[in-house]
C-alpha cells in the first residue's frame, strides 16, 4: 500500500512488527487478534506482535503467561486463550518489559488505562509509558514512520496537543517521524473478541493518511464490522460521549425508577412502551444478560466500570477548567444521581423490609458487571461499604473475583469477600443480587431452597417477581412495583426522554463549538456535529443522538420533574 505525506514523497506502507502497551482487557484481544490474523503488508512475511507490560507486582506475571500461550484475562471470555495459544505457538505474538524491543515497530498500539482526576484527565500511566516509547523510538531505522495508534480513550484535544508535545519534547515530529492515530476501543468484558470482530470501530488521525493505514491493518480483524475514518478530535468526542451519553441516560432511567418504586408502578412495564415509542428497543427487560442498548437504560445499583463515571468528565474537561462559573452541564448532574445510587438501593430496601441496621446481609455478585473479575469502581463494593457502616454483617460474594483482588484490598473488604456460595446463602438474613452473573440466574432452584426467612432484594433486574413470591418470600427490587402505568405517565416519561435527548445535543453542540475554536488546527482536524451523530450511531450499543432543539422548560408530572434538568441558568 502508498501513502503519501506533506513531503510528496510517496511511500510503501510495511508492517512487519506491531507492538501492543498494556496487555489489558483491550491490548490482550487486539495483540491476540492481530497476530493470529497473520497479517501481511508490503512483506511476504507475516507481522509479529510483541506486547510490553510494565514489570509491576500486580501485572508482571502478564509476560510469562502470554510467552506461555496463556491469555491474562479472567472470567468468560469465547474464544480468547485459543487464539493466544495459537498466536504464540506460530511464533506471531510474544510479550516483555524492554521498550527497546519497539524501536524497529511499524505500529504501536498503546492501550494503557486512562483515568480521571478531580476535572482532568488522568494521563499518569499513559504518559510513563510513552516516554519509554518515545526513548524507544529515538533509535528507529530513518526510513521507518511508524503509526502509533490510542486504542487508550483520550480526553477531547489530548492528541493534538499533550501527546503530540510529549513526542515533540523527544524529536519525534507527528507527520515527519511519527504518525499519531487513534482507533478508541469499544471493548466489552465477556465478549472482547466478539465486540473487536464485529463491532464498527473508528480510525482516526491528525494527519488525513493515518486513518487509512490504520483502516488497511484493522481490515484484517474487524471483519464483520465497518471501520469509519475520521480525525483524532472527531474520535475523542465521540468516544468519551458515547459513554457520556450512557451514564445520563442510567441517570434518566434512575429517577423514572425512583418515582416508581415510590409509588408502586412497574418500572419495567414503563420501559418497554416508551422505548417502543422512541423505536429505541432491546431485549434488556427479559434477558438479564442482554446488555441494554434501548433508549431507557436500566437501573441498577450503581455505574461501575472505569469508563463510564470518567467518560463525561474527558468530554468536558476543557470546558470545565476554562470557564470560571460552574459547568451548566446534564452530564455532570448525571454523575451525581449516579453516585448516589448504591445508598438509594439500601433506602428502597429498608422501604420494603425495615431497617437493615445489624442485620447479615450477602451481596452477591463483587464484579461490576455480569460473567467478569472486573471490580473496577464497582457499586457492590461502594454499597457493602455504606452496609457495614449501617453496623451490618455483610458478605460479598463472586466466583470470577480473586481473593486478591486489588480493589478488594483498596477498600478492604477482602476479609468479607467469599467464592463459597452456600456458605454466603446460608449466613444471610437478606441477599442482595447486584451482578447478573450466569451462576446465579442458572441457579434460580438453588436459590429458592435457601431463601427461607430470607429477604431478596434484586438489584440486577436477574429475577422476576413472581419466582420469589409464589414461594411467599419477601422480595422485591428496583423498578418492581406492580401497577401498570398510566398513559399520562407514560407520556411524561417520553417527552422527558426527548427532553433529555434535546438537552444532551445542545451540550454536545457548545463542546463540538468551543473544541473547534480553540483546538482544531487545520480544516482536516475540525469536529463536524453531523458526523458526530452519525459515528455516535455505529456504537453497537445504542447512542442516538438527536438534533440540537430550543432550550425549554422540562416536563412535569404531578410536580414531579427530574433532578437530571436541575440546570443553572
Ligand atoms: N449499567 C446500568 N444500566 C444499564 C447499563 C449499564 O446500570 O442499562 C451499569 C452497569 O451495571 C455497569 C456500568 O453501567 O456498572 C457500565 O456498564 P456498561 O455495560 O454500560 O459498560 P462498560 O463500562 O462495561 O463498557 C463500556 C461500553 N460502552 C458502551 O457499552 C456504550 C464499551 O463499549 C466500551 O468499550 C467501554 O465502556 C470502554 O472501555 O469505554
């Protein structure tokens, strides 16, 4: 393949090595994918993919494992250890800690975890890691331009300003001696291979040949998915408001939720109508083990994940930390109702049964979400915290989580956490189902045996109602009321979703405008909203975003109206 660049000379594009930084739930699968796919570009020679991992206490045995044909990443995940197996029997992918190792790379894929800190971004790791890169690179072969590729979220404008600095700071030029490209993962834990496969991806550059390359390597493992080339900031924002964009709509459906467990309405009854009214459907409802994709999302005990209570921070980071008055911003509304979803659940609990105070109670599920070890910023751990300062016995179970877990020892829980499901039951006066892992919904008979004198509280939408209450347990759950809805409420509820929908593009809009006039460099690099929808709508799971609207008042519902549109004006 020919690319050209500002110099007019035109090139052949060769990937002989690929280098993969952080063995992660989204390095693991691209290294793996992409060596076991045996990819040949201008060389007749398969390219071979050597993954870095930093040597670290918690991550260094990463290294031996994957030079042992093992996958390091736990829980369910189809079809993962083979392709590693394969990979690293064919001789296509190994692993190590030397940067060195990446100074003749073609493409370096970077997929170190990015955080939030306070109102920034969090670029601690990410930037430890490239400056070895960068070290690494100073030595590369002068013909060699190699493509460095953010499977990373970054924060709108980090590419064409920090990163593209850091590289400079080390005589590294973006368009002359590096190609700085990004391709954000939408990696799901318990379908990583499935989500790269099928799933459409972005490829973004800040130079316009980057996306194309990228497009022409990433072919190889997106085979049923579309690959849409952009620029680096259109990706950014598309990227951090995707899951932006998630966390208000749980917030959303939070306080639909909140309102009808109060008044005892079926939650779920109110979803399935309004998302057929807003033709934004799936199969949430039923399938605890769907991922919710409708409009209204579903609530739960909390947003757990590292993506999305960050996500909406990146998106706004540089609005947020330019303008002095407080940001007038539904996505930051959406982070405080969020937050205060775990001590909610422990309220509707205490609504049902009485006070909790002193009482056992079992969480079961650690993860934060289904069939994963993924403990990050997970809500059980938040709610067995706000429990066991309420003077309760609690017990946090999960098969998938190590009892080494990190974020087990953070919050020192590790002594409470147990893998013994009987031994968890069976001490409990109330169980709280907070992850929908497959155990447990398989396990329904198990359940019903030992929950006598039990209450059950459903957190996870994993039961019914009627499973637990034909056998006169005590049960209930978030969005379990039993009345059917009335056609004003429903109303209500959908012209508050297209409120919520008007709201969120207009936000969206003041960021696409303010990134433009301070950040997009050249014509090439300039955010277009229309191509912010239109990207926004290939995430596989569900990100409609309307046109911007005029700015009216929220609706109401008998004085009732959601804190989400408590905006200051
Ligand atoms: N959650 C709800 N209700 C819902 C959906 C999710 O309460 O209806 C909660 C979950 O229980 C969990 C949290 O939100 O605690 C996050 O779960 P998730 O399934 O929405 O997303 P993540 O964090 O596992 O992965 C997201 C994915 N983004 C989307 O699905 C839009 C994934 O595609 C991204 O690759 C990933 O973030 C990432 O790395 O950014």
């Amino acid at each position: 393949m020919q690319f050209t660049l500002d110099d007019g000379v035109e090139r052949t594009w060769t990937v002989e090595k690929i280098g993969v930084i952080g063995p992660g739930i989204v390095g693991m699968p691209m290294a793996a994918l992409l060596a076991d796919a045996s990819i040949k570009i201008g060389s007749q020679k398969a390219a071979r993919v050597h993954v870095i991992q930093r040597n670290s206490i918690s991550s260094g045995w990463k290294v031996d494992a994957i030079n042992q044909g093992r996958s390091v990443i736990g829980g369910i995940e189809p079809g993962l250890d083979s392709i590693v197996r394969e990979a690293v029997d064919n001789n296509l992918l190994s692993a190590g800690f030397d940067y060195s190792e990446l100074a003749d790379a073609d493409v370096v894929l970077v997929a170190i975890q990015t955080d939030k800190a306070g109102f920034e971004p969090d670029y601690g790791p990410l930037f430890g890691g490239l400056k070895e890169l960068a070290v690494a690179l100073q030595d590369k072969p002068a013909n060699k331009i190699p493509v460095i590729i953010f499977e990373s979220t970054l924060a709108p404008s980090s590419m064409s300003t920090v990163i593209k600095d850091l590289f400079h700071s080390y005589g590294l030029i973006e368009g002359r001696d590096i190609l700085l490209g990004n391709s954000p993962n939408r990696v799901m834990p318990g379908r990583l291979v499935e989500r790269v496969t099928v799933s459409d991806k972005l490829v973004a550059g800040l130079h316009k040949a980057t996306p194309t390359l990228i497009s022409h390597l990433y072919r190889n493992i997106v085979t049923k998915g579309n690959l849409f080339q952009t620029n680096s900031m259109t990706a950014e924002v598309v990227k951090t408001l995707e899951n932006a964009y998630r966390d208000v709509r749980i917030a959303f459906s939070s306080e639909i939720a909140a309102y009808c467990d109060f008044n005892d309405i079926d939650f779920y009854a109110v979803r399935e109508e309004v998302n057929n009214r807003l033709g934004q459907t799936d199969n949430a409802c039923k399938d605890p083990n769907c991922v919710p994709s409708g409009g209204m999302l579903i609530p739960m005990i909390g947003v757990g994940g590292h993506c999305l209570p960050k996500d909406g921070i990146l998106l706004q980071w540089r609005q947020i930390t330019t303008q002095p008055q407080p940001a007038n911003s539904m996505i930051l509304n959406a982070r405080q109702i969020n937050d205060g979803a775990p001590g909610n659940a422990i309220r509707l609990m205490e609504k049902e049964f009485g006070t909790i105070n002193g009482k056992k109670v079992t969480i079961l599920g650690t993860a934060y979400r289904f069939n994963s070890e993924d403990t990050r910023n997970s809500p059980s751990i938040q709610m067995a915290l706000q429990l066991l300062e309420k003077g309760c016995a609690v017990t946090l179970h999960d098969n998938y989580v190590k009892e080494t877990d990190q974020n087990l020892l953070r919050y020192e829980v590790d002594s409470i956490f147990t893998r013994d499901l009987e031994k968890a039951v069976n001490t409990a006066d109330c169980l709280v189902f907070a992850t929908a892992h497959q155990e447990y919904f398989n396990n329904s008979d198990f359940f019903l045996k030992h929950s006598g004198g039990k209450c059950i509280f459903d957190g996870c939408n994993i039961f019914q109602r009627n499973l637990f209450e034909e056998d006169g347990v005590a049960y209930t759950g978030i969005g379990r009321g039993r009345k059917g809805p009335t056609e004003e409420f429903l109303s209500f509820v959908h012209q508050s979703f297209l409120h919520m929908e008007t709201g969120f593009a207009n936000e969206l809009q003041d960021t696409v405008d303010f990134l433009n006039k301070k950040y997009a460099h050249d014509q090439f690099n300039e955010v277009d909203f229309g191509d912010v929808q239109r990207l926004a709508a290939s995430c596989s799971t569900g990100c409609v975003i309307a046109d911007t609207g005029p700015d009216i008042s929220p609706p109401q519902y008998q004085g009732f109206s959601l804190k989400l549109f408590d905006l200051p004006h």
